[in-house]
C-alpha cells in the first residue's frame, strides 16, 4: 500500500486475527495506519472481498486482546488483505 494514502502507515510484523463471517484467521500485519492495516494471511481467504465487513485483533490473542477493530475490506490480493477501519466507535468487545 501506498504511504501517502489516508495518512502515515508504519510498518510492522505483529501477528493478528483476522475474523470474516465468524471464521478467524491469524495473520501478519504488515503496515498500519489511523484508516486502516494491510494483513499477510499467507494463503487467500474464502469470501474475503472488497466491501465486506470485517474485524481485526491487533494480536493473535482474544484473551491478551479482546477489542476487535470493525473493519471493511478495501482490497484483496494473493496472500495479503487491505482493511479500511470503519470508525473508533465500531470498536467491538469479545
């Protein structure tokens, strides 16, 4: 993903949950900012598509990490998924 896009991204390589129709999937994230995360899934994700709705643990753990960020796909390629935050409110508590 582009830097110069809806702000800053930082990159990282911190391990994540990914979660798309109750199916939950670790992955890598590869570069955050305050719109949203580019993730490695390592392999592609059945029905992951752009405009779903998502959401994401910023560990792999619910128990260390309960909040899950509300999210919606803004694009799939081979291995890696870009999500777009939805809003700070659509913080979700497992």
């Amino acid at each position: 993903m582009d830097n110069t896009r809806h702000g800053l991204r930082t990159k990282c390589l911190e391990k994540c949950l990914f979660i798309l129709d109750g199916t939950a999937v670790e992955g890598m994230l590869a570069d955050i900012s305050l719109s949203g995360a580019l993730i490695r899934t390592g392999a592609g994700m059945t029905g992951a598509a752009p405009g779903r709705e998502c959401r994401l643990h910023l560990c792999s753990s619910t128990e260390v990490c309960p909040t899950a960020y509300s999210c919606r796909i803004a694009r799939v390629s081979p291995g890696e998924i870009g999500v777009a935050f939805i809003t700070s409110e659509g913080l979700i508590r497992d």
